[in-house]
C-alpha cells in the first residue's frame, strides 16, 4: 500500500505541502515579530530548486532529487529595514501568506483527486 502514492506527482504534491507548511511557519513568525526591533524576516526557499530537479528529464534522476528536496530556511538580509533594523513589511507578508495558502490548497486538492481516482479504480476492481 505504501507504494500507490510515490509515483513523481504525488511526491511532489507532498513536498509541496511541506513546503507550504514550513513557509507557513515563517510567514507567521515574521507577522508576530513585526514589530520587534532588530528583527529581521525569515523565508522559505523551494519552487527553483523543484524545478530543478525536475528539468533533470530522466525518472531515476527525478526520482533521486525528489527524496533529497527539503524545504530551506533563510534570514532575509537585503530587504531595507526601518530605523529601528526590522525589516518586515506586513503587507508583503499578508500577501505570500495568502498565495502559499491558495498553494497549499491546491496540493491539497490535487492529492486528494488522487486518492479518489485509486479508490474509485479499487472498487470497480473488486
């Protein structure tokens, strides 16, 4: 059973999950500390270094990279900060935390139609 869903869609739709998750987590520190001075924005870097992997082209390649891929943390230190050193921009923040949410919600989505398609396919099967 563990092997219906390691197929390269469903890996990626969880790691975009994971990914959205853990952006999630920043976006949220950074909007509780919007106004602590010295504070300096954190981000979650993933979609290039998908997209790296998979413009590999071949399935073994895309496959190994895959169960590499993590989600990576960063402090952001070249956005200019206010008077005070914080460099979080509300606004900015609302609206990543907003698109990563609509992401997420479509992995979700997406995951899902997989798992009915499976399930549908087992039960016309029995």
């Amino acid at each position: 059973m563990a092997g219906l869903f390691t197929d390269i869609a469903s890996t990626v739709l969880s790691k975009t999950l994971d990914a959205t998750s853990a952006r999630q987590k920043a976006i949220a520190n950074n909007i509780a500390n919007v106004e602590t001075p010295g504070y300096k924005r954190r981000y979650v870097s993933f979609e290039k270094r998908l997209e790296a992997v998979l413009a590999r082209g071949q399935r073994h390649d895309i496959k190994q990279g895959l169960s590499e891929l993590v989600p990576v943390s960063g402090t952001d230190v070249a956005s200019p900060s206010k008077s005070d050193g914080n460099n979080v921009n509300i606004d900015a923040e609302i609206a990543e935390m907003t698109r990563t949410v609509l992401e997420q919600r479509a992995a979700t989505v997406l995951l899902e139609g997989k798992g009915a398609m499976l399930r549908a396919a087992i039960k016309e099967g029995k």
